[in-house]
C-alpha cells in the first residue's frame, strides 16, 4: 500500500519545548516537503529536500529544522524558536519526470502548543 | 510575493451547477499544474493536473482548462455535487526547481 505516513496525527506541546514530526514515503520519491498550514490559509513551504542529504530553505524556514538521511524519511523538528507554533504541518513527496513530478500528501500532524 | 494567485476565496452553487475556480501566475517557468482538494482535517489530494503544451484536460467531471498566453488556468466542476463540498488549491511547479507553489485556496458549498 504505496503513500505517505504522518504521525502522529495529533500532537500537544509545551512552549519552550522542540517537537518532531514525522513523514515516511514509500513512493520512492526523491523529492519530499514539509507545509505549514494555518486556519484559512493556503500552503506555505518550511523546507523541502530534492535528494537524499540534501535540503532547502522554503520560505518560512525559520525556527524550524529537517535532516534527510534516508530517502524515505523527512522528519522535521519545530523548535522553540519557532514563535507561533500551533499549525496543521503537511508533508508531500513528488516523482521524477517519469510521474510528471506529481505531488502527494501526507494525512497531516495538527500540533498545538500550549 | 504570491506566485499563484486564486480566486475565488470562497464559492457557493447549487447542486447540478458548474463550479468555475480560477488561477493567475506570471512565472513563464512553470511548468506543471496541479490541482487539489482538501477535505477538512485531512491532507490534500491530488485531484486534476495539466502541464502548458495542452489547452485543456478532462478526467470525469472535472475539467482544466489553460490558457498559456494569459497566463491563466482554471478548474471547472460540471454537475457539481454535495460531496464536492472541499476546499481546492490549485499550485504550479518551478521548471528549473521542482518546487510547488499554491494559491490561496477556494471554499467550494454545494448545496442540495
């Protein structure tokens, strides 16, 4: 069963406190994103990672962190840098020429920080 | 800067209807654009997507329609129903990057 997996799904913090969320493919995707969106808004890009052990900032990057070293996995880290933390975070994967670059998405992690 | 540019913000028609969403860039280096709907509380699902060597693109009652000159792309949802009822992004993908970039969002109610 091919798709992206988020967890958890829901997930409570206090301020002051850095977080991980997690996002595993299994697309075979090269390219993997990590979203924040907020109530009413539309999607803005945190980071994003096109190979393995290699990423870039998106452009609300700041007070956040990812690593990615495996092709499956793009875990982010929200840090308590990170101002205004509570916010439903998506990750996505896309394919090569080949799948037309299609873009998928994970289920989501609603964070609220408290 | 918002690279896409949608609209409407929100959208209400009666069941049976057309749903018409529209989109706006100015990048000539996009090359690929997708549409999504997203339910509340879920992540969003690809829906439609057309890349600019094609004017038009239909996959059952959902139809993208592009206009490479303008600039412009819109999504049309032909006898709209009440399971429609979502909110749709439409996004385009950087060329040189394969990088997305989405607009706002369309509120879309179907009412019975």
């Amino acid at each position: 069963d091919g798709g992206i997996t988020q967890s958890p799904k829901y997930l409570f913090r206090k301020e002051g406190q850095n977080v991980t969320l997690s996002c595993e493919q299994n697309l075979n995707h090269d390219a993997m994103y990590w979203y924040r969106q907020d109530p009413g808004q539309g999607l803005r890009l945190i980071y994003y990672s096109q190979i393995v052990n290699d990423f870039q900032k998106g452009d609300i990057a700041e007070g956040y962190s990812v690593s990615r070293e495996k092709k499956e996995s793009f875990p982010l880290t929200v840090t308590s840098a990170q101002k205004n933390p509570t916010a439903f975070y998506l990750c996505a994967s896309s394919g090569d020429r080949r799948s037309y670059y299609e873009q998928y998405f994970g289920p989501g992690t609603r964070l609220t920080v408290t | 800067q918002q690279q896409v540019k949608q609209s409407p913000q929100s959208l209400i028609v009666q069941k049976g209807g057309i749903s018409i969403i529209n989109c706006a860039y100015e990048n000539t280096a996009f090359d690929y654009f997708p549409w999504y709907q997203q339910f509340p509380g879920k992540g969003p699902a690809l829906l439609i997507a057309i890349r600019p060597d094609v004017s038009e693109k239909k996959e059952g009652r959902f139809t993208i329609s592009f206009n490479k000159s303008a600039k412009q792309f819109s999504l049309h949802i032909m006898d709209s129903q009440p399971g429609d009822s979502a909110t749709y992004f439409c996004a385009a993908k950087s060329g040189a990057r394969n990088q997305f970039y989405f607009g706002t969002g369309t509120s879309l109610t179907v009412i019975p």
